[in-house]
C-alpha cells in the first residue's frame, strides 16, 4: 500500500472532494485509488452508507463506485456551493443524473457569496432558479429547454 502525499485531512468533507477532484479534474484512477486506500489512517466516522462505497471502490477499483460516491455527495449536499454544482454538471454531463435531477439538487441556497462565484457557477445558479420557478408555476419542466444542460456543460469542463 503506497502512502498518499497528502497526509491526514482535518475533515470528511475534504477528503472526499480530494478524491473527487482527482478523478473528475486531474483523471487520476490510481491516485484516487491510492487515496481510498489510505481511508482508516483518515479516523474518520463516515456514515455507514459512505463507508460502504468507499471500500467497495478500495476492494475494486470500479470507478461506478466513485459515481456512486459523487452522487451520495450531492444528495446529502456535503460540498461548498461551487463545489457540488461542479459535481452535479459532472454527474449530469456523463449521464448519470438527468436534467429533473439536476434541477432537484441545484435548489440549493448560494448565500451571501454569490457575489464571489465563478461566473459559470453563477450562470447554472441563475438558470435553474428560473427554471425552478417555471415549473413552480407549472410554465414548464426542466427538460423542456437546453438552457440548463448548457449551462451545467460548460461548467463541468471549466473547474480547476
């Protein structure tokens, strides 16, 4: 078992997006893998769920089990906003969310930074507030335009 240059993390939190990143950022499979591996020496109470899914990723390697990861993350809206909007455009750019779940997970309450948002984030923000409000209104569904989807496009090729 090789040890990870990043030593221990001071939270769950970023030490899952560590992992995230490195796969969806830096397409490092086997640093990831290195990284998970390292999962115990973290002394972390992850949730039996999350857990679960991260040894399965340790014991296999099967990047589904990464997705997995990704998606238990959005769901449980674990990340800053900058950061799970990124993941959800990821998730929805590989077909692993649709566009209504997109919407559902981009309800999501930006604070007072908005202000100091990528504007590409703050363009996914914007849009989907507006399509929320449409299908609120009962104007239209989200998948009844591609405003969304392009915005969420370019925002998962854009993140650093």
């Amino acid at each position: 078992m090789k040890k990870y240059p990043f030593g221990v993390f001071n939270d769950q939190v970023s030490f899952i997006w560590c992992l995230l990143h490195l796969y969806f950022v830096k397409s490092s499979l086997d640093d990831v893998i290195d990284l998970v591996s390292s999962v115990y020496e973290q002394q972390f109470e992850f949730t039996d769920q999350l857990e679960d899914l991260l040894l399965k990723l340790w014991e296999t390697s099967d990047i589904k089990f990464l997705i997995e990861i990704a998606k238990h993350v959005v769901w449980q809206r674990l990340l800053d906003i900058e950061k799970h909007i990124f993941i959800v455009a990821v998730l929805f750019e590989k077909g692993e969310i649709s566009i209504n779940d997109a919407v559902l997970l981009l309800k999501y309450d930006s604070g007072k930074n908005y202000a100091d948002l990528d504007e590409r984030v703050k363009r996914v923000i914007d849009i989907a507030w507006l399509i929320i409000e449409d299908a609120e209104d009962g104007v239209m569904s989200p998948d009844n335009d591609d405003m969304l989807a392009d915005a969420l496009r370019a925002c998962s090729k854009s993140f650093e």
